[in-house]
C-alpha cells in the first residue's frame, strides 16, 4: 500500500517496516526507457579479424582469437517511457547529500553531459532533444 498524502513523499510498508519515497525527478531533456529483451538477436556483421600487426608483442597471441569470437546480442524493445524515479529509504526520509543512488544520479548526469561537450561542438553546437536514462 502507498499513501499519498503528501505530494512528493510516499509512504509503503515492506515486510513490516514503514518505508519512505522520495520522488527524484530525471534530469531535463531525459527519458527513463522501460525495455523489453527479446529472443531475437541482432545480426553478426561479417568483418574480417584484424590481423596483429609486427609491432605487437608476441605475449598477446590470443587476443586475435577474442576478437573473432561472435558475441551474442539480444534485441531490446521499448514498452515504455517514465520521467521520474522513487527513492525508498528505512525508517525516514532519503537524505539527498548522503543517498548514493540520487548522487549517483546526479554524478552520471554531470559525467555523460561533460563525456559529450565535444561531440556537440563538432556537430555544429546541436543538443540532443532527449536523452534516455
């Protein structure tokens, strides 16, 4: 049972014990993607192993055998969307400073926009209308 009686903040109980959410909305111009893994796989690309240069040391024999090695990826379907997350916490409410998913969150976010500064200047300064989380 969740209570909304303060908008926000939830209230549930888990095996006894009173939980308290916090609602964490996601970053500006994200999307949190429900996915769906299938059983179909996405096609092998039929690229020719590289073969190792004369600079490479002799020690790494078997690295040509990992890169041939096919790998099998599963396809992921989109079944939904949502724009927010609920932080639960025991026995009061989610410290955002000390909580390591919401500063997880909020690092990750600082991470990837600064991991793609120079993408966007290099593309001619254009942003991404939506990023999915």
């Amino acid at each position: 049972m969740v209570s909304d009686m303060f908008p926000g903040k939830r209230h549930s109980y888990f095996r006894g014990r009173q939980l308290h959410g916090t609602t964490l909305p996601l970053p500006k111009n994200y999307t949190g993607a429900i996915l769906h893994i299938t059983d179909r796989q996405l096609p092998q690309s039929r690229t020719q192993p590289q073969q190792p240069s004369a600079d490479d040391d002799d020690d790494d024999e078997d690295a040509g055998v990992e890169e041939s090695t096919p790998v099998e990826v599963k396809i992921a379907e989109q079944i939904g969307e949502f724009d927010q997350v609920i932080v639960w916490g025991h026995g009061g409410e989610v410290d955002g400073s000390g909580d390591a998913f919401i500063r997880g969150m909020d690092e990750w976010v600082g991470f990837a926009e600064s991991m793609h500064v120079d993408e966007e200047r290099e593309a001619g300064g254009t942003k991404p209308e939506s990023n999915s989380v």
